[in-house]
C-alpha cells in the first residue's frame, strides 16, 4: 500500500507539473509581447516628435557638427556648425540657441572639443 500510494503521488505530482507547464509558457509570452508592444510605440512617438519638429534641419547640423568632431574633422563640425548658425539667423525667437551655437564655434577655434560638444548640445536640448 506503501507503494502504491507514493506511486500515485508522483504520477498526480507529474500530471500536475504538465498542466502548469504551458500556463507558465503562455503568461510568460503574454509579458514579452506586451514589454515589445511598449518599446515599439514608444520607438514610434519618439520618431514623430523627433520629425514633426519645425527646428529638425538645425538639430540635423547640430549632430553633423558633434559627428564630425567626434571623427576628429573640425573643419567639417566648423561647417555643419555655421550652417546651423545661418538657419537660426531668420528666428530672433531662437536667440539663446545661436549664442550656444556660437560658443560652440568659438570653443571649437580654441580647440577646446570638449566645450565645443558641451554648447551644441545644450543648443540641441533647446531646440527638442
């Protein structure tokens, strides 16, 4: 009877472990589809702000310029940067931005990268 019993406790103990098993399976997908879902819509509203913004040809040279300095081409970030400070001439409202653009420049003639990268990006920050 011993016997018996503990053999039908593991056949009941393995039953049950098969029955949970693709309940496990299934809420655990469910979690990932729905984590995957979330990163993609947020993907998605991040790419519209990012091109419904009125200011994305400044922001475009912006990043060209800390690209080009980043590659060690100061020459090219000098250009990208001047550009940008010539798209911002036609906006009085966006005033603060040239000054960081530039002190940017002007970090950049002093050969000071670092500064340089500093400006375009608080320039940036306040164009987003």
């Amino acid at each position: 009877m011993n016997y018996y019993s503990s053999q039908k406790y593991m056949q009941r103990k393995i039953l049950f472990s098969l029955a949970i098993l693709p309940l496990l399976l299934i809420s655990g997908s469910v979690t990932v589809f729905g984590q995957a879902n979330i990163t993609n819509a947020t993907s998605a509203l991040n790419q519209t702000e990012v091109s419904s913004n009125p200011n994305n040809e400044i922001i475009q040279l912006i990043d060209s310029g800390i690209a080009s300095i980043n590659n060690g081409d100061n020459d090219g970030a000098k250009k990208s940067f001047y550009q940008a400070e010539l798209a911002l001439e036609d906006k009085p409202d966006l005033s603060s931005v040239e000054k960081q653009i530039e002190a940017s420049l002007k970090a950049l003639k002093d050969s000071d990268t670092k500064a340089s990268i500093m400006h375009a990006e608080e320039a940036k920050k306040n164009l987003i």
